[in-house]
C-alpha cells in the first residue's frame, strides 16, 4: 500500500486520547501498537483482539513512526572517549 494512504490511517486530534496519534476510528495509539509489536506480539496476534483492526492499520503505525523518525536529529547524552 502507497506510504500516504497508510498516513491517513493515522489521526491526530487533542479530543482523542490527549493528541496522541490514534488508528482512524479507534482509541489504539501508534505508541501502544508499537509496544506490542515491540514485546513480540505478533500482527496475528493484534488482529485476532482487536476485532475491525487491519494489517494496513498495523502498518500504518509502523510508517508513522518512520516517518517522525525520517526528520529527526540525534545528538549523543554523553560523549565516548576515543
């Protein structure tokens, strides 16, 4: 699926969930969804409790996060001696 249309599924609205970026339609945050897919969970698994939740809509989340990280600098806490 084309990046943009995976972007639009993919909400931010300070009336949901505090402005945290949401699933279209749902109160699952891009945060929460990662955090599954980070503890090993596994997109199977998401969709089976999740009943109306799509692949594109995991999918989505993972673009999102992309995305931010796309434009985002890094600058090291701490420096490493050489």
């Amino acid at each position: 699926m084309e990046k943009s249309k995976l972007l639009d599924r993919i909400i931010v609205n300070p009336k949901v969930m505090c402005g945290k970026p949401v699933i279209k339609g749902t109160r699952l945050t891009v945060q929460y969804i990662l955090g599954l897919l980070a503890q090993g969970i596994t997109p199977e698994e998401i969709l089976r409790e999740y009943e109306g939740l799509t692949e594109a809509d995991i999918l989505a989340c993972i673009a999102f996060a992309a995305e931010l990280l796309e434009d985002t600098d890094f600058v090291p806490l701490t420096i490493e001696a050489m």
